[in-house]
C-alpha cells in the first residue's frame, strides 16, 4: 500500500513530471492536474486524493483561490502549499483558509515526504472520526 494518495497541483509540466517520478518512487500515488480548475475537477470525479500539493502561482485559478474551492468542496482534503514565489501574505493567508503547511521550492524531499505522510494521516483520523460518530449514530437509534 502506497504512504499516501496525492494530487501534485502545478503549471510548470516538467517540474510536474520530474515530481512525480520521484514521488511514485518514494511510494507514494501520485495524481497530476495543471490548473487548479482541473484538480477541482479530478478531486470531484475521485475521492482517493488525501493529499493535495499545490503551487501557489498558477494562471487563472491560483493556488489561493484553488485551496478556498478544495477546502469548501472536498474539506477533508488536506493541502500543502508549494511555491517559489513565497511571501510572507500569502504563507499567512494559506495557512488561515486551511492549508496543512506551506513549502518553499525546491524542497528537500524527505521533508516534503514527511508533511505529506503527516497530512494524510491527518485527513484519516478525521474520516475515523466520521465513520464512528455515524456507527454511535446509528446504534443510540436502534436501541
């Protein structure tokens, strides 16, 4: 079983393929979308992403726009911010609508293994949660 299910969110296509060969091999999935409109789209059609990694500079939907339509549609998602253009503004406001942690490229990749290991474990115990809190639900109804 794979470390965790991940969607690598950028418009740069060779940085994107370079990070997922490199990702796949650290054993992680590795799901692609080149804007934010597309992984909005993807993360919709398939709910096995836990683990957005997301730049924050994008044409059309940047990354802070794409993180408040992740964070309103598929709230459990957790996200990392992972950008070259980091302003203090934009790592504060990120991380204020939800984002798990915020990353500067290049990024050591043990590190950025370790953020999405703890991410998705993150996003886990909030299904757990769920998941028990129904069955509680359930079981005070029948009895």
């Amino acid at each position: 079983m794979a470390i965790a299910t991940i969607m690598l969110v950028d418009d740069e296509v060779p940085f994107v393929e370079a990070m997922t060969k490199r990702l796949t091999r650290r054993d992680l999935e590795v799901g692609t979308a080149f804007s934010g409109k597309d992984a909005l789209e993807k993360l919709l059609a398939d709910s096995k992403t836990e683990v957005v990694i997301l730049d924050v500079k994008m044409p059309g939907m940047d990354g802070i726009e794409t993180l408040q339509a992740i964070k309103r549609q598929v709230p459990l998602v957790e996200v990392i911010m992972l950008t070259g253009h980091a302003t203090v503004e934009s790592a504060i406001e990120g991380m204020k609508l939800g984002a798990f942690d915020y990353l500067m490229k290049p990024c050591d990749m043990d590190h950025l293994i370790a953020k999405v290991t703890e991410a998705a474990a993150r996003k886990r115990q909030h299904e757990e949660k769920i998941i028990n809190a129904r069955i509680k639900e359930i079981t005070a109804r029948r009895a």
